[in-house]
C-alpha cells in the first residue's frame, strides 16, 4: 500500500493510538486519575457560617465566610485545630467534617 510496508503501517498506528492516549489522561497512567479523586480530601461545613482565616489561627485575618453543608477540598493537613483547604487559607476543624468519599482522616 503506497511502498509503504504493512507492519510500519501498525507500528504506526499503536504508537498514534498510544500517544494520543497519554495526551488525553495529560501524562497520568490510565485509572490514576479515578484513584486520585477516590482519595481526594473534601470536607462539608457544620457550622452555620464558617469563618475562613488567612492563616491556621483566630488571630490571622478573616479571607471569607462559608454557609452550612458547603462542600470544599481540603488537605490533610491541620494544625493549632486548623484544616487547610487546597487554595491555602485555614478553617477551624471542629466546624468541618470529611465527606464520606473523601481521603482524609
């Protein structure tokens, strides 16, 4: 076909089919990303308003507030009775609970 053999014609074509798969999942393993999200750490506010701080303290400055039963992704981390959310700032713990999908303790 064309001069061109067969079996270049199916090397060709795995190493498409393989490449276009790795730009599809960004570079991850196929299933990483569902095991990433399985242990993704979110949390739900029992608080009626939630204050979010700057940093993990009552005395850093208030960023934000949250109602009850939001839902945020947070980190594992906590620390002086703070949890960090992934975007950085800080919440009391005691006023946040995991999901019950989440990956955090």
């Amino acid at each position: 076909m064309f001069g061109i053999p067969v079996r270049g014609l199916v090397v060709v074509g795995v190493l498409a089919a393989a490449g276009l798969m790795y730009v599809v999942n960004d570079g991850k393993k196929i299933g990483v990303v569902e095991e990433v999200a399985a242990h993704e750490c979110k949390v739900t506010v029992v608080a009626d308003i939630l204050n979010v701080r700057s940093g993990p303290a009552d005395t850093q400055p208030i960023v934000a507030t949250m109602r009850r039963d939001a839902v945020v992704r947070a980190e594992p981390r906590v620390e002086n009775g703070f949890r960090l959310l992934s975007d950085g700032r800080w919440v009391k713990e005691e006023f946040v609970v995991p999901t019950s999908d989440s990956g955090c303790p």
